[in-house]
C-alpha cells in the first residue's frame, strides 16, 4: 500500500480509499462490516461516504436516507482515529424545498446529521457533492470556513467541479481569508479521460488532491460485459444503474477488448489492470475502490503499488 498526501495538506492517506455507495444500498449490514474489516486489516485508512449514499433499492427513490454513513458509524465503533473520514453534502436528502444544495442552512443542518449517524464529533474532509448553481460560492465556503474554526471539519474538498470552478473558489478564498478546497473527487478511468485536459494539470500545478472515483467504469472495465444486451445476474447493470449504461457503446466494448488484451499479458484481470493504470498517473492521490464482496478489496490492493513501465503506459495510449 503507498500513502501521499492530501494535496497540499500534511495528511496522508492511502492510495486505494474505499468507497462506500454500496453500503445499504446493494449489501447489508453484515456484508459492509466485512468489507470495511478487510479494507483496515489491508493498510487502507481512507473511506468515502456521503449523506446520500444508501438509497436502497428502489433507483426510483430520489434522495439519500444515509445509511451508509449510519453502517461506518456502527462499524468504526472504537477505531475512529485509524481511518481518515470523508463524507459529501450537496445532493437531495429529502422532498420538498431546502432538502439539497449547498446553502448555508442546509450544510449546517446536514452537518450536524452526517456527524451524528457517523457517532463522531468530526469530518476529516468534507465534500461538497457537486457544484450548486443555485448558492453564491461565497455562501459555501464562509459557511464550510465555520466548520472548520467549529472543529466539526478538518478540511474541505469538492465534487464533480471542473478546474475554473475550484479556481474561481480558490479566488475567492483567498481574497477572504477562507479555507480552501483541499482536493476534487472527478471520474477518471480508461474510458473516460476527460480530466487529462484541465483538471489534472490544474491539480498538479495548485497541489489539489485527486481522489478520483469509477476507476473501473462503474464496472464496464471488468470484462463481465460483453455487449449490451449482456447483463449478469447481480452486476450493477442488474440493478439497473443508468450511468453504467452511457458505457454501453460499441467503441468503448472495443477498447475494453484492447484493453483486456494488455491485461492478459501482464497477468492481470482487467480490474486490477484499470485501476493499476489509475494508480500509475501522477496527478493521482487516490482512486475510489467500490465493494460488494470481500474479493474486490483484496484484488485491489495487490496492485496497490504495482508500477507500470513506460513501454506499457506508452501501449496504453496509443489504443484509440
């Protein structure tokens, strides 16, 4: 296991951080305890959450319930101080007006909620879910500013922003004396490289932590998917998660069988030659690993230090 820190910060943490969208939403209880059990006992000290997570399964279902944070409450019982903590807040947590968002009311009312089902007196880092058109970003982060003097946060990050979103947050933090988002938590895998363009560098250049989530396309890059009309029993796309399916194109099953290709020679699954591609881009402070079974855990982490040759990521890029 290797462990950077937080960008610019003097945190550490794991290169592989379990994420946790699983957690009563697709597994139970018992199955989570697990998983987490493993993920600590295997030298991972990061774990992701957010107030949203653990819908359950009716997708139809609008708004988080919390679950997942209720389940890391429970599990980390006694062993608080082993993990570095990180939750979100921004998505809808019920119906009606006020229920989501990043205003100042609702971060402190979901705060104090996110704290009480973790059963700790702080956040790690603090996440805002994805970038509220609706709230002045001045409002925000005098707001997660407080919760930092307040002690109930440590640090604060973002979500799903583009560069020019965390730099114009960066501005105003800076012209107002507030704290600064430490880190963003984008999409990056083979079959979505966007953030190559501004994000990362971007990332590099202001030491913003990268904290990168679907390293393995939701799935797609498993290989369990051979074309689109191709849906195990039990995957993702058996619960029907419509994201996954923005995969399902005939160039991205192309590449995938490319991509599987090079795996073979290297004698890896697809999975853990993904995710160990993730691992290998510098920019890269940690990428998200979701679980539903013990297995994805331990796959994951023997290839948590495996470094790519040149030669290898060279192949790698020059599949289109």
């Amino acid at each position: 296991m290797q462990y950077k820190r937080l960008g610019n910060t003097g945190l550490e943490v794991s290169n592989l951080c379990l994420g946790t969208m699983s957690f009563g939403r697709w597994i139970d209880e018992e199955a989570s305890q697990a998983i987490l059990n493993t993920a600590i006992e295997s030298g991972i000290n990061f774990i992701d959450t957010a107030n949203f997570y653990g819908k359950g399964q009716d997708e139809a279902f609008a708004y988080g319930n919390g679950a997942s944070e209720e389940i890391l409450g429970r599990t980390l019982k006694g062993r608080r101080e082993k993990v570095v903590l990180a939750t979100k807040v921004g998505l809808p947590t019920g119906m009606g007006r006020n229920q989501s968002g990043l205003s100042r009311g609702h971060i402190f009312k979901e705060i104090e909620k996110s704290l009480q089902r973790l059963q700790t007196d702080y956040i790690d880092l603090y996440q805002v879910h994805i970038f509220d058109h609706n709230t002045p970003l001045e409002e925000t982060l005098r707001a997660l500013d407080d919760l930092v003097h307040q002690g109930k946060v440590r640090y604060i990050g973002c979500s799903n922003y583009g560069a020019w979103q965390i730099a114009k947050a960066h501005g105003i933090s800076e012209r107002l004396c507030l704290e600064k988002y430490v880190s963003v938590q984008p999409q990056y895998n083979l079959l979505s490289r966007e953030i190559e363009t501004e994000l990362l560098p971007f990332c590099e250049s202001e030491q913003v932590g990268a904290i990168v989530y679907s390293p393995m396309a939701r799935g797609m890059l498993s290989g369990k998917y051979k074309g689109p009309d191709d849906v195990p029993p039990e995957s993702r796309a058996a619960h029907n998660e419509k994201r996954l399916f923005t995969y399902f194109t005939e160039k991205n099953f192309q590449l995938v069988e490319q991509y599987k290709e090079l795996a073979d020679r290297e004698n890896l699954t697809l999975s853990q030659f993904a995710l160990a591609w993730v691992l290998n881009q510098q920019s890269v402070t940690s990428a998200i690993i979701g679980a539903t079974k013990d297995s994805h855990v331990t796959d994951a982490v023997a290839v948590s230090d495996l470094n790519f040759s040149s030669e290898l990521l060279e192949k790698i890029d020059q599949i289109k």
